[in-house]
C-alpha cells in the first residue's frame, strides 16, 4: 500500500461508514453505466434505427475508454493528491453520462460513451487506497472489498432498474439517472472523505515498474481474452433471451438482477477460494467459467434453463475475478496502483473484444446463439494463457527458494522473500 494509513482514530465509526459509503456510491454508479449499457442496447438501437451489431459500438466505445483512461490518468496524477483526484474523476464520469443522455445522433452517443469509461479504471484504484487509508491498518481488505461491493450491487439492482427505465421511458433517462448518481457521489466525497496525508511518495517511474512483471503481463492477458466470452454473451442477452429462449422482454430487468446475484454470490466464494490457493482458482476458475458458457449455449432453447445457465455464467465469471486482482497485486512490486487501474483496462479489453466479436457472428447470420461459442472460443483462450503462466510462476517460486536455501545468511532480504506466496 503506497499511500497514507491513516488509522480509524480520526474517523469516528459513523463517519468513516458514510465516507466508505460515498466511495461505494462511485462504483455503483460505475457498475451501473457499464453494465446497463447492454441491457439497453436494444432499446438504444429502436431508438435510432439502427442494427444491433452497430449498436453495439456503443459497449465497445466505453471500454476503450476505460482501457486508455485507466493508465493515462493515474501515470498523470500519480502525485496528486487523490481525494481531488476523485472528485475530478467523478467529475468526468458526470460529464460522459449527462452527455450520454442528450445524445441526439448514434455516433455522439458513441463519443459520449467513451468519455463516461475514460474515468473508471482510475476511480477504482484511488478509491480503494483512499479506505484503506482511511481504515486503518488491518482492516484495510475489508474497506477495499465494500467499495468494490457497490459495483456488485449494481447488478442486482441498478442494472435492472436501468433497463427497466430504459424500456419504460426511453434509453435517456437512464444515463439521466446515472450523472445523478455521480452528482451525489461528488458532493458526498467532497464532504465526507478526508485526505489522507501521504507517507510515501511512489514516482511514475514506480508505477511503470510493474510493467516490467511478466506474471502481470500474463495476468493482464488472462482477463483481457478469456472475460471476452463473458461479454460477448452478455452485450446481447437482451436478444438471446427474448428472441431465442422465450423470455418477455418487460421480465429482462428480473433476468439481470438473477444474473447480479450470482456475480455477488461468485464474488465471495472466488475471494474465499483465493485466500486458499490462487493459483489453482485461476485456472479452475477460468476452466470453470469456459464450461457455464457452453451450458448457457446448451441452455438458451428454453427459457427457465437459460435463465439458470445466465445465473451461474455470472457466479464462475465472478468468481475469477479476485483472484485475477490479487494475482496483480502480489507481482506489481511498487506499481500496485498502475496493477489496480490496468485491471479494469484488462477486462474492458475483454468487454470490447466480446461485444465487438458477438456483433461479427450475429451480423453474418449465424443468429443470437452464435456469441456464445465465440464466448466458449474466448475463455478457451484465457485458459491457456493462464497455463504456462502458473506454470513458469511455480518455477521461479521453486528455483529462488532453492537458491534461498544454499545461499549463506546476508541480513539482507532474499529473492523468495520478495516473490509473492503461492496459497
């Protein structure tokens, strides 16, 4: 942890509740404008009459955003203070949302789109070394994870919700609501999270570092391709359910929220099963997650099974994710905060991939089903970066320890000191 810990003491219990707490209303709002995005899409092409494969250049346009704004600005800020590097990131994410919801032509939309994710990536970063400042030592894990819980309570309820709003009202309204929601989340921040004062300064040069790690390169690669499957279902689900599986399309806002729940459910278990063994949950996890979306292919002739299948897409996918985290994290070296930040760039990646590929194969007639074998196709492909990756890590860990091992004492730290624990 490269910024300040400031302890629990100048915090009471109740302000420091309400301080993580705007925090957490940030990734709410950030959940709830990248994931609502492709509930909406179809509504977003009705509305201006377009195809879903160029609607879907809507997603596309907001991941790159995430995926150029996410080291860019946190390279850029790296020794700004981070509460005003918050609220002129929330700023920006009001900015892209308010901007989405005037949109008057498809391709403004698109520009928009890619402003609101310029944001994201960095947010999450700051945000989270922000409550573990403010936590204090050894609660730090618990104030990051209830930030990140409000993009997981996105999908239960705000993406729903949007979707419903988007049908009900038209698609605007529900950008509308999202620069709202960054509206307050600027005005808590702004009075109810302090500044935590630095201890240590980490220089860009520190950041840049932990680009050096090829266990972060191969990490990076793992979310950036295999979570393209994930999305390449999910930027169409709208389509799949109700044309294919015989869903009512007023039922998709519950639909969603079936497929939050299993995000948050395969959160928690993916955190607990990390702590266990890492390694191994990356790639069970992944093989897992490539094995729910050839069931969901399986499943979507029938409408209760696909809505099952959906559920447990969202549980193993999710459940890859902190280990995909902690896995950045222990080989970042001093670039934890670039390591955090690229996470989302990663996934986004992925996000603009899936969507981008789901949109070829529908396009060439193969139909709503066909984005999910190019998702099949996708996982497939993170598992086996994922392969040699735990492979040459468990080499190094073994060769520096054998080398720790026949090396005379020194006072120094040693090599198998620095290198992460395997779990």
């Amino acid at each position: 942890m490269t910024e300040t810990q400031t302890t629990s003491r100048a915090l009471s219990p109740a302000r420091l509740a309400i301080a993580i707490a705007s925090l957490a209303m940030g990734g709410f709002g950030i959940g709830v404008t990248e994931f609502a995005s492709m509930g909406l899409l179809r509504s977003i092409a009705d509305g201006f009459g377009t195809t879903e494969a160029a609607t879907g250049v809507v997603i596309s346009a907001y991941a790159l955003g995430v995926v150029i704004g996410a080291p860019l600005l946190t390279i850029a800020a790296a020794r700004m203070r981070r509460k005003y590097l918050l609220l002129v990131l929330v700023a920006l994410f009001i900015l892209g949302n308010g901007l989405s919801a005037l949109a008057p032509s498809l391709n403004l939309l698109i520009v928009a789109r890619f402003l609101a994710g310029v944001p994201h990536g960095a947010y999450f970063g700051a945000a989270c070394l922000v409550a573990a400042a403010m936590a204090g030592k050894g609660r730090e894990a618990r104030a990051v994870s209830l930030v990140i819980l409000g993009l997981s309570v996105a999908n239960v309820v705000g993406v729903p919700g949007a979707t419903f709003l988007g049908d009900a009202v038209g698609w605007e309204w529900a950008f509308g609501v999202v620069a709202a929601i960054g509206a307050l989340t600027f005005v808590s921040i702004a009075v109810f999270v302090p500044n935590p004062a630095s201890l240590e300064t980490v220089s860009v040069k520190d950041e840049l570092s932990a680009l050096r790690q090829p266990q972060v390169l191969y990490t990076l690669a793992m979310g950036a391709v295999g979570f393209g499957g994930l999305f390449a279902i999910y930027s169409y689900i709208q389509w799949t359910m109700v044309e294919v599986s015989g869903v009512p399309r007023e039922a998709m806002p519950a639909v969603l929220a079936v497929y939050g729940v299993g995000m948050v459910i395969g959160g928690l278990i993916g955190g607990a099963l990390a702590d266990r063994n890492l390694e191994r949950t990356v790639l069970y996890g992944i093989a897992v997650m490539a094995g729910m979306l050839a069931v969901f292919y399986l499943a979507t002739t029938n409408a209760v099974t696909a809505v099952i299948a959906l559920f447990l897409v969202g549980l193993s996918s999710s459940a890859v994710i902190p280990a995909l985290q902690t896995r950045l994290m222990q080989w970042a070296g001093r670039g934890q905060t670039l390591a955090a930040a690229l996470n989302h760039s990663a996934l986004n990646t992925a996000n603009a991939l899936g969507a981008w590929l789901g949109g070829v194969v529908i396009a060439a007639g193969w139909g709503y089903r066909a984005p999910a074998v190019a998702a099949i196709g996708l996982a497939l492909g993170g598992l086996a970066i994922a392969v040699p990756a735990v492979i040459q890590a468990r080499k190094a860990r073994s060769a520096v320890q054998g080398s720790s091992a026949d090396a005379a004492p020194t006072g120094r730290v040693s090599e198998v000191e620095a290198l992460p624990d395997e779990r």
